[in-house]
C-alpha cells in the first residue's frame, strides 16, 4: 500500500521538539553533574531545550557577474 504526498514528512518539515523524554533528561542531566545513580526520578530538575536555527548561506558572487 502506497502512502499519500500529504503524510511524508520532509526534510524541512521536521521541527525541535520542546519536551525531552526522560531517557534523555537523565543524559543531559549526567553531563551537567546535577545527575547521580541515588536522584529520584520523580521531581527531576528542568532542563533547558535549546532550540537549533540553521543559518542561510550567503550567495558568493562570481567574477563574471562583477564584469557585467
């Protein structure tokens, strides 16, 4: 069964996610030190998602361009 142009998911589509799982709070907590084997799970502290922002490349001019 084919899926619909609508449902695939493009490389640009895919955004930052703002909720970490705990899996990956407890990583990101070990490598802060706020994470030891004796923490409880419940009340874990906050960890901040930095969002990623891709920065657009600048168009480098060619020389025949410049003669013009």
């Amino acid at each position: 069964m084919t899926m619909d142009k609508s449902l695939k998911v493009q490389a640009g589509a895919i955004k930052s996610r703002n909720v970490l799982t705990r899996a990956e709070r407890i990583s990101r907590l070990q490598e802060l030190d706020k994470w030891t084997e004796d923490s409880a799970v419940v009340g874990m502290a906050k960890v901040r998602v930095q969002k990623v922002s891709l920065k657009k490349k600048k168009k480098v001019k060619k020389e025949d361009d410049k003669k013009k």
